[in-house]
C-alpha cells in the first residue's frame, strides 16, 4: 500500500463539513465528537476509521490487487493488513502532510420518500489511487470502519455475514462484465460483536470504485436548496469522474431516438457549445445528466440479463458512474420469477427483479430535478444574472418546460440504449450471430413465459443450452428428450404443468432456437458456438444459499480456505472446473436445492 500513487482529489475540491474544515481540526477532535449530527453546506467530513484490535486477513481478490496496482504477495505485509483494518492512514499528524480520511455527506429516498441526510455512516474512504498502466483512479474505501457524523443511529460497524456476500459479489459481477464497486479484502475483527437480530462479528471490507458518488449526493443538495453548490458538484462530476466536458454524449435528433446515434452517440462537444433548436436546446449540464442516464441503463441492462437482483434501489444506492452499489439483500435469480425480490422487508415488491429498469429511471428522473435548473437555463447557463440571482420569474415558464421536455426524451434515451444492451446480451447468452425483429416476442418472451410456468433455473438454463448440438434436436422426439435437461433434479415443477406438457412446451422453443442457431452457424460448428456461449454464460454464480452455507462454515464453523476457493470460482465463472474441492464445486454449480430456491434476506446488516 504504500508504494501505490495517493491522491485526495475529492477533498481538494468539493467543501467539507465547516465542523472539521482540515484533517488537524478533526485529528484533534476525540473519535467521539464525530458521531452522528447534521452536516449542511459541505459533501464530506474528515473522520479517522477507529481502531480494531488483532484484526485477520480473511481473504483478497487477486484480480483487485492487480487492478489497483499491487503485487501478488503484497497482502502478505503488515502496512495491507493494518490499511485495510483500518489501522493506518496515510496522514502525518506532525506534519500534516498526507492524505486524510472522510466520509460523504448525502441524502436518498429510500422506497419512494424522501428520507433526508443518510451519507457514509459506516464507509470511510482513505484516498485516491491511479492503477499508472491503465491510468484508472479508483477511491479506496473501508466499510465496517466506524461511526461517522452520518451515522444516525446505527453503531458505524458491518457484520461479516453481510461483509462475506459484498466481498464475493462484487468480484463475481465484475467477471460476468457488469459494472460494479469493487472488493479488495475481507477482515475479520474478532473482537467487535455487533448487534443486528443477534449478536454477530463484525468485519471490514477494503472495497473501490472510479467514484461513490450517488444521486443522493444531489437529492440532498436540492432538498437544502443550494444552487451553487449543486453547480459545483456537476461541474466535478464532468471534469474529475467523467473524463471532462467533451467526453460526454452530444445531442441527438429527435428522429435518432431509437436510431445508431442512440446507442452510439457522437462526442467531443466543446464545454460551452449549446446544440439542438429552440425551444430544447441543450447545454453541456444536459450532455452530462445524459451521460449518467446512459452509463446506468446499460448497468440495468445487464442485471436483467443475468437475473442479478440489487434488493434495495433507493436514490442513494444509485451510482453517478453506473456501478452496481451498496450490497445489501441482492441475489441472482434460481428460478425465474419477475416479481422476486430478496428482500424480505420489501412488501410491496417495488424493487423486485422486473421493477429493476424502471425503477433505476425513477431515481434518474430524481436526479432529472436535481438538474432542471441547469438543464432548464438551456444558453442562459452561464449567464452571470442567473448565476448569481437564478431563475427570474419571467424566465421560469421557458425553463421548466426546456426541462422537463429534455428530461422527457432521456426518458427515451434511456429505454433506447437499455433495449440495445438487453437484447445483444441475449442474443449472445442465447449463441446468435444475427438480429431478427421477432427476436424479442419469437425467441426471448417465449422462453421467459416458458421458464416461469415451468419453474426453470434461469442461468442454468443458459449454461445447459450451450451443450446442446443441432443434430440433438433434429427431430420432434430428440426436442422432448433434451427438454429433459433443463428440469430440476425433482422432476417438473409449476401449477397445472405435467411432463409431457413441459417437454412439449421446451421442445417448441427449442425448434424455434435450432432454426436460427442453424441459420447463424451452419450444422458443423456446434463445438465453435459451444465455446462462444459458454463464454458468456457462466458456470457458476454466487447465489445466496451457496453464500450462506460459506458464512456459516467461516464464522460457526472457523473456515478460512472456502473464501479463496468461492472467490476463484467468482473470479473465473465460465470454467468448467477448477480442481479445487471437486464435490464442492459439483454441489455449487449444481441443481438448487428446493428448499433453498429463492432465499429473502433483510436490509440489516
């Protein structure tokens, strides 16, 4: 950790809480006096991680540690183990040289109300690092590290229950390609026993990402009513998370919604050109509000694809950068129910596994408010009256109406590039080279009615279909007896379904699927299109009874070397083996056992 570049580009710009307005003046301050309060005018406090005695390094992802910039054998040192416990910064409080730790300041609604100040109540971010081979900067984060002003009235700690599923999901969603927040390392704190339904332990985990900025970052900056202040965060967001101004997408025809430019839009706008006509022109506010709706319709498209069901989509679990965020109750989908949900306090199933899409544009439109303002002064936004004065009550009925048809035809924008991405993920889960316009109603929506009404394991579905060769389906009779492999080890499954009813109904599909695989691949290179599917559909996942048999076996059972072997097999989830624990693996990528289907978990954590 401490050959890796540090900055704190965050904190040399954005405002800190006026109660500590330099690392001294918190420093100097007893780890007590920064508990919870209200924290207003700034996005971050200076907040030290407490200390943690005889912490345990529980397990690392190797493919972190490179993508950070370390070396393999470099967690082997004491200065990782005592950074990611939170028993090292990077600060000399001799000097004041150095990087200084914080917490960010934000608020949410949190299903569907406005829930007022949240921010980092347990998550402590150390510093900045850019990986210099890929010129990345992630922020470097501990969650579990202690109370901070944002805490409420929660204890500033993690359990390792929830801290072990965060450790592996987050490496698992990166290998799949979905973007996400990353996991670093797992440790153990033996001596913090933590109170949720019972008395648990307690951990760490040392996690990053390019920004943990949030659209609750800006819903709580509009609900105090800062103009400039919300100025100044979008201004950061374009210059110092994005990759400046004219890296964001320029305007698009209203003819070209659902066109190439959609879903491929030109760039290299100048900062302060204003495109499109009158009255919806468009400023460089708007190109950056479109750059986040874009970046989390593809984030939500891939969830779909692959079943992965977040549990808790409120404001502030929303990513400015399009991450997967803040791993609460998320599971993958076993069989495939649209209306899941993993979390068992969510009643009403507003953030249930078909609601995903529209409840990621939901929170965008919350963002949209965030921004009307600015998105709303169209050429006017750099105008020193309405800087210094804002919106004149002449000027407002031109500027609510610019915005709210702006934000209108993101809307558009949004379903545009979500059904883009959607669809070029099936089509490869399901191995064709081609696009036709039934795909959709002919290929796709059969094969979800099919799994639901029989119950079918939706990414097992995926993997056994790989396997499937055309001449082992030529034939009626061959379709009904593959069928076969798609039914759970009980048999058939789902109201009124029999047998030869389930094989009848797969074996239609299947024909359906043969013409076209056929069609894209000719009869001689099954064993080419089996390589390229099961390259995207995975093996193995996560799924929540596999990560709960690995928490019980870690904190009841004192297991250490399972971490590793789960997180290898999340890792590399499209192997096929990985010589590790044979009846593990066999039992892990296997039939779901029944009475583990569809497993709900609760928010605490």
């Amino acid at each position: 950790m401490n050959e890796l570049p540090k900055s704190n580009v965050f904190t040399s710009i954005l405002p800190p809480d006026a109660a500590f307005k330099t690392p001294a003046d918190s420093h100097k301050a007893s780890r007590q006096s920064l508990g919870p309060r209200m924290v207003k005018g700034s996005l971050y406090t200076y907040v030290r991680p407490e200390a943690v005695q005889q912490p345990e390094l529980l397990g690392i992802s190797q493919r972190a540690m490179t993508d950070i910039g370390l070396k393999v054998g470099d967690e082997t040192s004491e200065d990782f183990k005592a950074t990611v416990a939170g028993n090292k910064i990077y600060w000399d409080q001799n000097t004041g040289c150095g990087i200084y730790p914080w917490a960010q300041c934000y608020g949410g609604y949190q299903f569907g109300s406005w829930a007022g100040q949240l921010g980092d109540g347990r998550a402590i971010s150390l510093f900045e690092t850019t990986n210099p081979l890929t010129g990345t900067r992630y922020e470097i984060q501990l969650k579990g590290a202690g109370k901070t002003p944002y805490s409420r009235f929660a204890d500033g700690k993690a359990v390792l229950r929830s801290s072990i599923r965060e450790f592996v999901v987050s490496e698992a969603l990166n290998a799949l390609g979905i973007p996400t927040t990353r996991a670093l390392s797992l440790t153990l704190l033996p001596h913090a026993h933590v109170r949720r339904e019972r008395l648990e332990p307690g951990a760490i985990v040392c996690r990053f990402a390019q920004s943990w900025l949030r659209i609750g970052t800006f819903d709580i900056i509009r609900a105090r009513g800062d103009r400039a202040l919300i100025r100044t965060l979008a201004n950061y967001v374009a210059e110092n998370v994005f990759a400046g101004w004219s890296s964001l997408p320029a305007a698009l025809e209203p003819s070209q919604a659902l066109s190439k430019s959609a879903i491929d839009p030109p760039r290299s706008v100048p900062e302060k050109e204003i495109q499109g006509k009158q009255p919806v022109e468009e400023n460089r506010y708007t190109r950056l509000y479109r750059e986040i709706v874009r970046r989390n319709a593809l984030t939500v498209a891939k969830w779909q694809a692959y079943a992965f069901t977040n549990g808790v989509l409120n404001t502030d679990n929303t990513s400015l950068f399009g991450l997967s965020l803040d791993f609460g109750p998320f599971a993958f989908l076993d069989n495939f129910d649209p209306s899941y949900t993993p979390n068992h306090d969510d009643n009403s199933l507003r953030y249930c596994y078909k609601n995903q899409p529209s409840i990621i544009w939901w929170n965008l439109v919350r963002l949209g408010e965030s921004f009307a303002e600015l998105i709303g002064a169209g050429p006017q936004v750099d105008d020193e009256s309405f800087i210094s004065n804002g919106v004149t009550e002449a000027f407002a009925p031109e500027l609510i109406k610019r915005a709210e048809t702006i934000i209108t035809n993101v809307g558009e924008e949004y379903k545009a590039v979500f059904m883009h991405e959607y669809t070029e993920l099936m089509r490869s889960r399901l191995g064709l080279l081609s696009k036709q316009e039934n795909d959709f109603d002919e290929l796709f929506s059969e094969l979800l009615d099919t799994m639901e009404t029989l119950e079918l394991d939706f990414n097992h579905f995926f993997r056994r279909l790989s396997s499937i060769k055309a001449s082992d389906i030529a034939t009626e009779d061959q379709k009904k007896r593959a069928a076969g492999r798609f039914f759970h080890a009980e048999g058939v499954t789902g109201l009124g379904n029999t047998e030869k009813s389930a094989r009848a109904r797969i074996g239609q599909w299947l024909e359906k699927w043969r013409v076209r695989v056929v069609g894209d691949w000719g009869e001689s290179r099954d064993e080419e299109r089996e390589r390229a599917m099961k390259a995207v559909n995975p093996n193995f996942i996560p799924r929540s009874w596999v990560l709960d048999e690995v928490i019980q076996r870690v904190e009841h059972g004192g297991e250490r070397d399972v971490l590793s072997r789960i997180m290898n097999m999340s890792l590399n989830p499209f192997e096929e083996r990985w010589g590790m624990n044979e009846e593990e693996e066999k039992r892990w990528t296997g039939d779901v056992p029944r009475g583990n289907r569809q497993m709900m978990c609760s928010c605490s954590s």
